[in-house]
C-alpha cells in the first residue's frame, strides 16, 4: 500500500515506521522539507520525504498526523477541499482535547470530512498516547491493544483493518462514521482518567464474558 503521511511529528512516526517495516511505501509530507526529510531517514531505509501536497498525491492511503488545530488548514493546502483526496481512505487519528478540562473542543472526523469532500474517512489510532504505538507490538498482559475504527466505505475500512494488524493490533470495528464522534468522546474521558485522576481506565470495562446478560 502506498502511504502519505500529512505531517512530520511523533504520530508519523510511531505509525509510519512500524507500516515501511511491514513492506508499505511510505512518504512522509511535512512543511519544513528539512524535518520531513530527518523523520524519513530515522523511519528506515526506503521511507521517502516531501511536501504536504506531495504526500497527499503519493498516498492510496492518506494519514493527517497533526495537531488537531492545525487539520483544516492542512487539508485546505493539499487542495482537499477541491478534490484531491477524492475517493481515497483518509485516516484521522486527531484529538481536539481541551487541557485541564478534558472536553472535546471539536468533532474532528466531521470537520477532517466536510473538508476533504469525497475522500473515504476513518476515524482510528486515537486513543492511545504515541508511546503506545512506537511498542513492537502493543501487548498487554497477552493480549494484543485493541484499536476502535470508525468509517462508511468498506474498501476504506479494509485498508485501515489491514494497518491496524500490521501494528500487531486487533482491530474493533465501531460502525459508520457518524459514530467518530463517540470515539473521540471516549478519548477525551479516558485522557482525564489517565492524566487527570491517575486512573487505570481498564478497572471500568468488564470482560465480554461478563458484558452482557
């Protein structure tokens, strides 16, 4: 699969270089062609860099690795907003978390879709800190982390499906994109168990055996 990844930061990295080891191609797209091109070097061999809009043309899979403040703008200056990510998977693993209050300042997966018309997104990768996703694989006590996704087109979820794995993550499908918002939700609660309380937010959520009746 080949992969453009809209930013140059830690997500790019803790995602992208576990996807260039499973085989993808993979190019990272910054707007300092200098830290893109550091990022690609550390990412391993094969990992290419470029501009913004470079990674967005590159991409059948497109990832927006930025903060989340900065995502519209970022897609507005690959040119999404006219098209150019038309009929790809756009991957939004953002977060527009309020600090010290823990609220949700946005629905991110809306706004990265009304401004990425006619690109299949996925809203996934973002509940877990980016240390989590730089561990090879992500295990905890036997069992693999995991990852809630959320999408419309199923050729969108499949690509997103097959990532989640090659991360060595089992994926959870979570329902069409309408429901993006409730994952974000969800990580803004389980940010301020975490951060706020210095609770461990697994002591919530019996096992499935014990779920339902």
């Amino acid at each position: 699969m080949r992969i453009g990844i809209l930013g140059a930061g830690n997500m790019a990295d803790a995602l992208g270089t576990p996807w260039a080891r499973a085989g993808h191609e993979v190019l990272v797209g910054g707007r300092d062609a200098g830290r893109a091109a550091a990022l690609a070097a550390r990412m391993g061999s094969g990992v290419r860099s470029g501009t913004l809009a470079e990674a967005a043309a590159f991409g059948e899979t497109v990832l927006i690795a930025v903060h989340a403040e900065a995502a519209v703008e970022v897609l507005a200056a690959v040119g999404a907003g006219e098209g150019a990510l038309r009929g790809r998977t756009l991957i939004d693993c953002t977060n527009a978390v309020v600090p010290g209050s823990f609220l949700l300042a946005a629905p991110m997966a809306e706004r990265v879709a009304a401004a990425a018309p006619g690109a299949h997104v996925v809203k996934a990768f973002n509940l877990c800190h980016v240390d989590v996703w730089r561990l090879t694989p992500p295990v905890f006590d036997g069992v693999p982390l995991g990852v809630p996704l959320c999408g419309d087109d199923p050729g969108a979820l499949a690509d997103v499906t097959a990532l989640i794995r090659d991360l060595g993550c089992a994926p959870l499908p979570g329902g069409g994109l309408a429901r993006a918002g409730l994952l974000e939700a969800t990580a803004a609660f389980l940010i301020g168990l975490w951060l706020g309380e210095g609770a461990d937010a697994r002591s919530a959520v019996p096992p499935l055996s014990h779920s339902r009746d």
